[in-house]
C-alpha cells in the first residue's frame, strides 16, 4: 500500500506541471476538440495502470475487479467501472511516455545495449491476429521467429534505464542504436549482433566507444583487461529484460487495441523505473574513477 500512494504521489506531482500544458497545446493546434472531464483524474488512471504491473497479478481485469474495486475504493473514492475505465485509459497514452521519459536514468559512461521481443501473439496464430495487422512484424533471432514488436534498450551500470525505442520486429538491431546514443558518452557494450564499422564510427564521432566480442570466423581485436571483464558482465541487461517481462510484465498476447498494448508496456517499463533495486554492478570508487578518465580522454 505504501508504494501505491508513494506512486501516486510522484505522479500527480509530474500531472500538475504537464496536463496542463499539454492541453494547451492540443487546444492551441486544434487537436482537442472536446474536453469532457472524467470523475477519475489522470494522475489516479496512471497511478492504476502502473501499480498493476507492481502487484503480483498477471491479468487486468482480476486486478481491477477484485483488487482495485474491493480492496482500494477508499484510495479511489470516484472509481469507475472495468469498461469506462479502458475506456478512457487511452487518453493517458501521451503522459505516460512522458512520464517515462522523466524516470529514465543518466548515462554513467558504462552502458550496455540490447534488444528482446516484445511478442503479440504466438507465431501460429499472426495471420489470424486482426489488431496488429500491419502493424506488427515477424522477426528472427536467437530463439527462433516471433510476431510483434523489438524493444532496445540501452542500460547503464546501475541497472538503470538511459534510453529505449519501440520497432517492428524485422528491424536490424543496429538500425536505432545511433539515437538511442545521442546522450551517451564513455563506453558501450554490446553482443556480436552489433558488430559493425559503420556503426562504431559514427558512435566514435559522439564520443562514445562500441565494445563487442567477435565472432569466430574474425580475427582476434586487442582489448584491454578492463573490456574483456565488463563484456563478461552483459549479463545485467539481460537480467533487466528478463524483469521487464517476468517481474514488470511488458508482454503478454491478450491485447485488444494497440492502445492496450502501449499501456501496457510504458506501465511495465514505469513500474521497472521505480524499483529501488535494480540489477547493477559493484564497483569500486577507483574503478570508477580510472573509467571516467578514459572516457574524458575519448572525448
């Protein structure tokens, strides 16, 4: 319970400042053209949504029906039924990214990069799937194909979330990582499925170092200790990913709309965001140190 209202708190506070404003300029662009206000104010709708993926429950409608409704009526006096309530959540799309993007963490100059299907049906069933077509993608990788979306994520040292994009799931996972650096510096591990020149010389213009393993047709590249031992620890961005759709439930092939899909994914990716713990690397204060060094002289 107390991190229900502590959640509530952070995200009203984040509601007063943005609502407001974004409204303006949907009013000011002539995208919103009707205001009809609800008895459930946006930060309660967020609050819910993200508190789902806090709760040990695996499926909405329980969480709602017999947890929200019987159990948080006090907290939620003008709460309202399953049906209206899905169907003004879409409007809460746009703060919720942006909400995110307030929570992410900040590049510490050790960043690992990755990416992992984001599934919207089992693979037998995407040409019957009617709310993605078009939309979603099939997609190749370690575990075989898939059908739905690829989420890259790039990680720093303490578990943290830096950056993220949302693609199709043909996408190369290459193709974004250029964006996703923008604010990055130091250095960023990744696997061999980012092993490229091009890509690595235009991370090197932004001051930021790409660090991969070679495959084993490839002649062997010079890397110091320190690389080798951080590569042996890529571990931790898989560990995130698992979380993310293990502990904060990212994925799950029962949507309905596309906007139930992105709702569920930001309020997992929210929900992962305000952890406070997280899987991170212990390192000392002169590892740090020696590494910041390097990275300025990279710079």
């Amino acid at each position: 319970m107390d991190k229900l209202v502590e959640t509530y708190c952070d995200v009203d506070d984040f509601c007063e400042l943005f609502i407001e404003q974004w409204q303006r300029t949907l009013l000011e662009n002539g995208e919103l053209k009707r205001r009809r206000d609800s008895k459930l104010s946006p930060a309660e709708v967020m609050t819910i949504i993200i508190h789902f993926h806090q709760s040990h429950y695996r499926d909405f409608k329980n969480y709602y029906l017999h947890y929200v409704s019987r159990q948080l009526k006090a907290h939620f006096p003008e709460l309202l039924s399953y049906t209206r309530f899905l169907g003004i959540s879409s409007s809460v799309v746009v703060p919720l990214c942006s909400y995110l993007t307030s929570k992410l963490g900040k590049p510490t100059g050790i960043q690992f990069v990755d990416s992992t299907k984001i599934e919207v049906c089992h693979i037998m069933r995407a040409k019957r799937n009617q709310v993605f077509a078009g939309v979603a993608t099939h997609g190749k990788g370690t575990m075989g194909w898939s059908f739905g979306f690829k989420l890259h994520l790039i990680i720093n040292h303490l578990g943290e979330i830096v950056s993220l994009k949302l693609t199709k799931g043909n996408v190369d996972d290459r193709q974004p990582v250029p964006e996703m650096a923008d604010s990055l510096f130091g250095k960023l591990y990744g696997d061999k499925g980012y092993i490229s020149k091009a890509l690595s010389g235009e991370l090197l213009d932004k001051g930021v170092e790409l660090i991969t393993t070679v495959r084993k047709n490839m002649k062997k590249k010079f890397m110091s200790l320190w690389d080798r031992a951080i590569l042996k620890k890529r571990f931790i961005i898989e560990t995130v990913n698992d979380q993310l759709k293990n502990i904060s439930y990212i994925e799950h092939s029962r949507h309905r709309s596309i906007h139930g899909f992105m709702l569920n994914l930001l309020g997992g990716l929210i929900a992962y965001c305000l952890k406070n713990e997280k899987p991170s690397l212990d390192l000392t204060a002169q590892e740090f140190e020696l590494l910041n060094n390097h990275s300025l002289m990279l710079a």
